[in-house]
C-alpha cells in the first residue's frame, strides 16, 4: 500500500507570535516550528498500515527551506521518502494549497492519502475535503479510529451527534485527529537512518491567496482575575460575583 | 434566487441552535448589504425554515436522512449558483460540507469564523489564529463567498411566527463514495458543550470517573442550560466521552461561563476554551496556570469547594 501523507510545519502552540511592522502578516520571529499535532499522528498511523500492508510512506509537504526540519523528523519516525513542494513563504490559503498538493499527488500513485483535519496555526480546515474532490476519491475527514482490511476501509468519525462510521475502498483521502494515536518519537537508529532518505525537491509557484488577510492584531491576553484562597463564605462570595458582577448564572 | 443562503442542519424535523445562530448573522448581513436572504433545508425541516426565515428552499433528500458530507455537497452544488454567500454552522458537519461545496465550486472559503464586519459595503470575516492568540480579518474574493461560523459566535435568531412557503428544488443524487451510518450518542437532556451557556469541565484532579457526580450536582445546580465538559486525558483513559473532550485536539467552545474544576490549564486546554466570557477556576495549586486565564478562581481541594459551590448557588436562587 502506497501512502502519501501531507505535512504542514506549524508554530508551535507555546511559541508567541509577532506581527511584521505593517500589521498584514505574522513573521517567524520567535516561532519554534514543529510538525501540526494531527500531521503526526497521520505519519504514525502511515508507518503502521505500512510495516503491517507492506508500501511506502511518502511525506509531502509544501514550504520554504524551514519545512526541510520537520521532513527529516518524519523519516526519522520511519517514513520512506519525501518530497518537498519549495516556495519561498507558506502559503496561507487552503484552498490554493490543496491545488498544489492534488498536483504532486496525481503524478505518483497512491493508495491512500493521509492529512491532519486542520492545521493549528492557520487553521483552514479544509484541505482534506478539498482532496477529496479534487481527486474524486472518498475523504472522510476528523477521523479518530482507521482499520483495513481486505481492501476496504472503515473510519470512524466523531460528530456533534455520535460517530460516523464510514466504509470506502481505495484510493481515498483521510484527514485524522491527533487522537488517532499518539506518535512516536525518533530513535537514534531513525534520526541516523534518516539523514540518508531521499528527499526530493521541486519548485513550485503557488498562486496567490484568494483568502485575503486584510488585517491582522494579536488577542489581548486574559487579564488576570480576582483569586481567592478557599474557606468559608468564599463559595457565596464567587456566587456573587458570577451573578451580580459578571452576570453569567 | 436569494442572495445570501444558510445551509440549514436539522435535528429532526427542527433546525439546530447554531444553524439559528447562522440565520442571525444572515438577517444582519442582510440589512447591511441591502440583500435578501434565505435557507437551504432538508425537505423533512421546511417547516421549522419557514418560520425564521424569510425565503426556504427545500431539497428533496427522500427516505435517506443521514446521506453523509460528501453527498449533501455535491448536491448543493447544484443549486448555489446564483448566490453571492453561502453560509453555514462551523460544527463537524458543517465544516466537512463546507469544505467540499468550496471546491466543488472553485472558490476560498472562510472556515470557523468567529464574526463578520461590513465597511463600505465589503465583508471582512473575522477568524482565529494560533490557537485565538491571533484575530484576523479576510476578505474573500470569488463567488460565492463562503464562510463558516463558530457556534455561539451570534444569538439565535427569533422565530417570526408565519410560515413562508417554500421552493422545492430537484437534483440529481450521485453516487456515494464512502458508505455511512451514524451511531448515533444516547440523547441527553443537556445541551452540547459547543452550545451551552454554562460549562462544568473536570480535569485529571477529580481522581477518576466515579467522582464525576459532585460535577453532575452543580451542574443540576447551575440548571439545564450547562453542560459537561473534560480536559483530554480525562477522555483518553475513557473517564468520559470523547465528545466531552475541550482543546486544540477538540471542540472550541465560547460559553457565557466555563467552570474548570481540577485542570492545570495547559495551553493546549486553554486554546479551546479562551473565548469563554467568563472563567472559574477551581485548582489547589495556586501556581497553577490556569489561574492566569481565569477571571475568578478558588484555591482549594475542589471536593470541598464543589459542593459549597453548588450549595451557595441553590441558597441564593
Ligand atoms: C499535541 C497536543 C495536543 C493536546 N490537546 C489537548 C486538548 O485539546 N485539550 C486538553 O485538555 N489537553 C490537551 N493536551 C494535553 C495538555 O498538554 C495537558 O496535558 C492536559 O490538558 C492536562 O490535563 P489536566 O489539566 O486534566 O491534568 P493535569 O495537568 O494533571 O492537572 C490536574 C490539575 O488538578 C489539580 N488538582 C489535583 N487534585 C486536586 C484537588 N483535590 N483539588 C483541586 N485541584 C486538584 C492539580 O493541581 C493540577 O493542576 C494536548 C497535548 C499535546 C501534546
Ligand atoms: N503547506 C502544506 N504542506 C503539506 N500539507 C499541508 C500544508 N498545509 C496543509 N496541509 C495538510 O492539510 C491539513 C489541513 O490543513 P488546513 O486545511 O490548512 O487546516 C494539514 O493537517 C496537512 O496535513
């Protein structure tokens, strides 16, 4: 089983982000950049399906030079190969991303294509779906559990109203949950092994985002609240507050 | 055809509360542009659209009610053409159809809005970035824009009583890729986490599943407008349901007061939970960072602060 999977390399969730001086962008000031949570667990669940379906897991991920670090933490892990999608900056709209991604994946030929359901910093939430039909294959998206077997595959996906459960054949489009499953970490033996994995590189011209940031602020930080240490009348007292003061109850 | 659309989701023969939601930021986008608007139901809730909205357009989906994502989509896309807007609630479903019907149609879309502003006639829609720590504002450029919308980002639009008479449109069904069914969640008298007022979230402090009781008390304290909710290892070791689940791996909720008993307050948590209005914190450790975010908070063994909670609420109402 062959199996692509999409990396996106996003900010950490500790790191703080800066705006550039004209306010329209985020810069990389201060980031620390890590594979997307969900991503992880797609590699994870790749390398699995791989060592008990036999294939490869190719990763692939669109960038500039810094995405490089999180392809090489994915061989690391046990991927195969990888191919970077080099631009100079990320691109921030989903939907031009998901074209440049469906155009590699229809050069090679894959059985099944794994993505994260939403990336956490720009949080599109949407190239799964956009796969999906671009490929006209089956996608099911949210995904937290993935078994096949003879062919098929079963997911299921956790909705406001129990879980789905989705059956389809191959090839399909699956974007998980980091509930999936928790990745692993790289082995010495891994991070060694994957210094010699190939990672190929091709140019690409993304074009330019439809999804246009007209401006850009930081959320002003919570302020620190009103903190009371426990003891008797304090239960009335925050009673009191929620309802008279902030009138929530 | 009216111009601007919501794509309605039922439950039943009734529209959801965030899809109510949906219908007020469509009535406001409505006055501000100076267009009409209306929804797109499921034939077996046109009645439910005729009273709040001023135009209903229903799609026949015949006996199978659970036709998944992916067909719902590709059925719309039969229909939007003449549309400027397509909204719809950013809940699971929503944001799948949402996905789909955009590149069905070749167009951007804004997903998981927490709002909108109109300046001189243009839409900026207003989502949130790295985890909330950023607001940005887009524009979006082709037709239709399409936006999805965080539940609880508006009020639910009043009912206007009448009923309007509906369109009922025809289209061609495709052939399902995937096969679903749903396994549906025992119904509850509570209301989703997403959509109620009042949260009660537990954390790995309460010890283990059997001491889920003394938040079930406050929360029959706090009245049927709370809900439950839990931090994420709290739902990994199956102390409770996934669904229950708050953070960046789950929902983002925005309610009125979120009540975080026994959670340290990892950023992670804290990402899905930082538009609540209100926060009370409830932690025995007093470095602990949740306290950071919190607008009230009370050190204390939350077993002992719990119950006194839910007693004070119930002398004084
Ligand atoms: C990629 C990734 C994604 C994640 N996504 C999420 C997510 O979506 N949601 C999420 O919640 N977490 C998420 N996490 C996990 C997160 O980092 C924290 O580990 C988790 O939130 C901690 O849960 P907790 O607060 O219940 O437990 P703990 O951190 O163990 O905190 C328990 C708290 O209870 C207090 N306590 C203990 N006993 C008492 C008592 N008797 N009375 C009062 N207080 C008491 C303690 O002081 C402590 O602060 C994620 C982690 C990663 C790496
Ligand atoms: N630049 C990228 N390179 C590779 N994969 C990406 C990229 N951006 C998004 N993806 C994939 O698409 C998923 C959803 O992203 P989004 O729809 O942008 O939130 C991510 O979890 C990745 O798997």
């Amino acid at each position: 089983m062959n199996i692509a999977v999409c990396v996106k390399q996003t900010a950490d969730t500790e790191s703080r982000p800066v705006l550039g001086n004209d306010q329209s962008h985020v810069t990389d000031k201060g980031l620390v950049w890590i594979i997307n949570p969900h991503d992880e667990s797609a590699i994870e669940i790749a390398i699995k399906l791989r060592d008990q379906h036999g294939g490869t897991v190719t990763l692939i991920a669109l960038g500039p030079d810094r995405v490089e670090s999180s392809l090489r933490q994915g061989l690391a892990m046990g991927a195969d190969q990888a191919i970077h999608l080099h631009c100079e900056i990320m691109p921030e709209d989903s939907f031009i991303v998901s074209d440049v991604l469906a155009t590699s994946i229809q050069t090679d030929d894959y059985d099944l294509v794994l993505t994260g359901e939403v990336a956490i910093d720009g949080a599109g939430g949407q190239v799964p779906q956009r796969l999906g039909v671009l490929l006209d294959w089956p996608c099911i998206t949210g995904v937290e559990e993935l078994s096949v077997e003879s062919g098929e595959l079963t997911a299921r996906h956790p909705i406001e109203q129990g879980d789905e459960i989705h059956n389809c054949k191959f090839p399909a489009v699956i974007g998980v949950n980091r509930r999936i499953g928790e990745p692993r970490y790289p082995s010495f033996k891994g991070i060694m092994k994957a210094k010699r994995k190939p990672i190929e590189k091709k140019a690409v011209s993304p074009a330019s985002p439809q999804l246009q940031t007209d401006s850009l602020e930081l959320s002003t930080p919570r302020s620190e609240g009103k903190i009371l240490i426990y003891k008797e009348g304090v239960a009335a007292e925050v009673v009191t507050l929620l309802r008279d003061t902030s009138k929530v109850i | 055809m009216f111009k601007i659309l919501v794509i309605a989701e039922t439950a039943g023969e009734d529209l959801t509360t965030s899809t109510l939601e949906v219908c007020e930021a469509a009535a406001v986008l409505s006055s501000s542009l100076g267009e009409s608007w209306g929804m797109l139901v499921p034939d077996h809730a046109t009645e439910a659209a005729g009273k709040v909205a001023p135009d209903v357009m229903s799609l026949g989906v015949g006996e199978d009610r659970y036709p998944g994502a992916g067909q719902v989509a590709s059925m719309i896309a039969q229909v939007v053409e003449s549309t400027d807007i397509v909204i719809m609630a950013a809940t699971s479903t929503g944001k799948d159809v949402m996905g789909r019907l955009a590149q069905h149609l070749s167009v951007p879309l804004a997903q998981d809005c927490t709002g909108f502003e109109v300046v001189s006639g243009e839409i900026k829609f207003k989502r949130a970035l790295y985890g909330g720590k950023v607001v940005v504002r887009v524009k979006l450029s082709g037709r239709p824009m399409m936006a999805s919308f965080r539940p609880r980002s508006f009020t639910p639009i009043a009912s206007s009583g009448g009923f309007v008479k509906a369109v009922t449109c025809t289209v061609n069904r495709v052939t399902p890729k995937t096969s679903v069914h749903l396994q549906a969640k025992a119904v509850s008298e509570r209301p989703d986490v997403t959509e109620a007022s009042i949260v009660v979230s537990g954390g790995r402090g309460l010890r283990g599943p059997e001491n889920w009781h003394i938040l079930e008390d406050l929360l029959d304290a706090l009245g049927p407008d709370a809900a439950l909710a839990c931090s994420r290892p709290v739902s990994d070791d199956n102390w409770r349901p996934h669904s229950e689940h708050v953070g960046q791996t789950g929902r983002a909720i925005a309610p009125d007061l979120y009540i975080a008993v026994g959670i340290s307050g990892a950023t992670q948590h804290v990402a899905g939970i930082a538009r609540s209005k209100c926060i009370l914190a409830i932690n025995k450790d007093p470095d602990a960072p949740i306290f950071k975010v919190a607008d009230y908070g009370i050190v204390g063994d939350l077993f002992e602060v719990v119950p006194a909670l839910a007693a004070a609420i119930r002398d004084t109402s």
